[in-house]
C-alpha cells in the first residue's frame, strides 16, 4: 500500500491515506506530501475520486462502507498495482519465497543500468532507501502476492515463479492443487510475445511444466533456470558461498556468460539472482552490465538485514516466516561461521496448522532455538491445538534439541542480552513484530560496548 501511494505521489496525484498507527514508511509518505490519518474515520475519504484498500481491511470498516455510501469507485490494492502494471511492460514476480528480494533485485539493477523502472515493491531496498518509484521507462516491476489469489489481476510482459510450495491454503480451501492450478493460469496471462522465467530446481514447477508449456506461451516464451538440473535454459555452476557474499558462473545453453558475485549470502540469493539477470537481459542490458550492477545489491529491508555487529556479536532480522526460508536463511548464517542462535516467530494459526509438521524439522544447521508466541493478525481466529509449546516439543524430538520457549519479543530480547557472548550470531525470523527485539538487542549492544 505505501509504495503504490509513493507512486502515485511521484505522478503528480494528492494521496491521503489511513493506517492503525505511524511507522517509518507513513512519515515517508508524510514528508513527500501525503496526509495520513492515523485511526479510521468515515470523513477521511470525502473527496476523494478513488479508495484503494488493501486485504487487511474487513468489509465493515468505516471508511470502506463510507466510500460505498458516496459511490466513490473502490479498488483492491491487487486492482490498483494491475492497472499500473499491465499499462506498462509489467514484469511481475511470484513465487513461495523470494519476491520481495528479487523484485528488489530487477529494480536496483534495471535503475543502475539506465531503465528507469517504476517499481513497487513489499520491501524496502537498502541501497535506495525506498520501496517504490515512478520511473520514467517502460518496465513496471512489482510483487505478484498469491496468497490470496491477487496475482490473477495481472498480464505482464514478464512472469517469474521463483517457487511453488503449499501455503496461504486457507485462500485456497486448504487444496494445493488449486493453489497450483492458479500458478498455472498467472503463467497463461503474460501478455503475447512476453516471457515466464520459472526456476526448475522446483519440485512443483517440474510438476507443472507440461501445463506451462502448453499454454499460451509456448516453449518458446518459457525461460527456465537451475542450480541442480543441467538441462535448465540458464544455469549457474562453481558456487562460493561466504560470509554475506556468493559468487557463481552462469551459463546459458551451456555457454559460459561470465561469473557473478553478489554481496547478500545463500544460495538462496543464487536463484534470486538468476530470475534477475534472466530479466535484464530480455530487457537488453549486456551481461557485462548486469554483473556490474548486481553486486552493488545490499539487500531488501528484513532480508538477512544486519542491525548489528558489536563485540564480534552479529544481530540479523529476517522475513523467513515458512519452513524453507527458515532452512536457507539459517543455512546463509552459518556461512559467517559464527554460533547461531535462532528467534522465530510463528506467524497465523492457520499457517502454523498447515505447516506444524514442516516448521519442526526446519533447525538443524541452528546452535541454540527460541520460539515465541504466535503472531496473529487482528480477526484471525486460534486454532485448538496449534500453539508455540506444540512446535517446540516437536522441533526438540525432529530437528533440534536446544529448543526453549520464550512467550515475548521483550522477554527474547532481554534473555539473549543475558546469554550472548563474542562470537554469536543472533538471527530473528517471522513477519511479525519479532524484528523488534533484534533491534532492541542491537540498540543495546551498542550502549554497552560504546559502539
């Protein structure tokens, strides 16, 4: 919702906008222009030509049933981003995990090599500050949220499928197949001559690939990339991962383009990358260019985000909310070498019912575990059941005996400041508040040691 309304504000348009509380992106807005209203109210849409909501909105909400009183025209964020992106040369970025980092990605690199992107983006990205900007060339790059089908709004010139894998099921009747079935159709309505560019490392992808390929792309418009599979389009060999930093050779059709590093970690940021360079080239930037660019990517906010290194301590916030973010961002930790001490915050009951299973064998690379409380959006009814407690007798028997549950982010935050010593990397993981307390740890680091 903030960078669409950072867009618009950089078109020229008056944006006003509504939020529970104020935040860091809020006073951004604020300061380029927007006024913001903090609490809802019936005459904070009077006036207006256009209400965008977004999914967290029920409803009955005040400002929503005022806008249908004044037949004021309402759209969902989805509707709004897909008037946006399918104008232009959308290239629209879905997948299980990794949207956000590689649509960050495409963005920074697209900026640097003089296309002038518009982008908007679920996170913001470090080196720019920003997570959204109208840009003046043709490419719309953007998020394309599955969870609860959104995505279908969009016809892009270019469609990524980072990866495919079983969550939001409760938007989906709990049926995976039907949230496959919806990949399937995102894929049919890229526009023609565009492209789909499908990682094929992924077990659902290799699945789903006959249906990609007889669609309306064809073979043709299907771009596919790998690590693993050698029969890939795209693929990248001689990996180094290190300390926050990869480099890797990529090839294409088993021509060597060149070697690219990176300065985000994991083999995760692999993949992302290659979705990215696969990208730009169709957009027709010379690898050279790519390669010079990309290593200039220092991450989007909350991916692998450093908040802290005080005393050979190392303080790191996450997004990982789902068992295989979980897995590959603590397996980057450990390339830093350090003692890891892993925080996660489960997030939705729901989320945790479908996944309780995968969520406990997902710390074996981890040193020391604490998982807190549920997360749980306002309305979201618990589960019988599905409790923190659940998950870690669980993880203690499937994946890792040093598991502790620690109920607050303020309780985490105040044990860990006990506990930790040189040497230890704390990591915070969950799309929650958790973040909080990695701040507050790093805060506090800092007073202490005079850093």
């Amino acid at each position: 919702m903030s960078a669409i309304a950072r867009v618009m504000l950089e078109m020229g348009y008056k944006v006003t906008g509504s939020d529970v509380a104020r935040a860091e992106l809020t006073e951004k807005l604020a300061a380029k222009g927007a006024s913001i209203y903090i609490g809802h109210e019936a005459e904070h849409v009077k006036g207006a030509d256009l209400v965008v909501y977004s999914t967290a909105l029920s409803r009955d909400n005040v400002e929503r049933k005022a806008a249908e009183d004044l037949n004021i025209p309402i759209l969902h964020r989805a509707q709004m981003l897909a008037r946006l992106m399918n104008n232009g040369k959308g290239v629209a970025v879905a997948g299980a995990h990794g949207k956000t980092t590689t649509s960050s990605m495409i963005a920074l690199v697209m900026e640097n090599c003089k296309l002038d992107p518009t982008y908007i983006i679920g996170g913001e990205i470090v080196n720019v500050g920003t997570n959204a900007k109208a840009g003046k060339g043709d490419y719309v790059v953007a998020e394309a949220d599955e969870s609860d089908g959104s995505f279908l709004q969009y016809h892009p010139a270019v469609a990524i499928v980072t990866n495919i894998e079983p969550d939001h099921l409760e938007n989906y009747d709990g049926d995976f197949g039907k949230l496959k079935a919806a990949y399937v159709q995102f894929l049919t309505q890229v526009k023609p001559d565009g492209q789909a560019i499908v990682c094929l490392d992924d077990e659902t992808i290799q699945e789903l690939l006959p249906q990609f390929e007889s669609g309306t792309l064809g073979k043709s418009g299907l771009l596919t990339y790998a690590i693993d599979r050698t029969d890939a389009l795209y693929t990248a060999s001689n990996l180094t991962l290190g300390d926050r930093k990869v480099s890797f050779d990529m090839s294409h059709n088993g021509e060597l383009l060149g070697t690219i590093r990176l300065s985000v970690p994991g083999r995760h940021n692999v993949y992302n990358a290659m979705a990215t360079i696969i990208t730009c080239l169709e957009a027709g930037v010379p690898f050279a260019q790519i390669a010079e660019a990309i290593v200039e990517f220092r991450g989007a906010k909350r991916r692998f985000q450093v908040l802290g290194e005080v005393n050979d301590i190392l303080v790191i916030d996450d997004y990982a909310h789902h068992p295989t973010e979980i897995q590959a961002t603590i397996s980057a930790a450990k390339a830093t070498g350090k003692r890891i001490i892993a925080v996660f915050q489960p997030q939705r009951y729901t989320r945790t019912y479908f996944l309780l299973e995968q969520f406990s064998r997902a710390f074996p690379e981890a040193d020391e575990v604490i998982i807190t409380d549920i997360y749980s959006p306002a309305g979201e009814k618990q589960i019988e059941g599905v409790t923190s407690q659940k998950l870690v007798e669980l993880i203690l028997k499937n994946s890792n005996a040093n598991t502790s549950y620690i109920p607050t982010k303020e309780e985490v935050q105040r044990v860990l400041a006990e506990r930790i010593k040189p040497g230890d990397l704390v990591i915070t993981m969950g799309a929650g508040d958790i973040w909080k307390a990695a701040d507050g740890l790093a805060k506090q680091l800092r007073a202490q040691y005079g850093a």
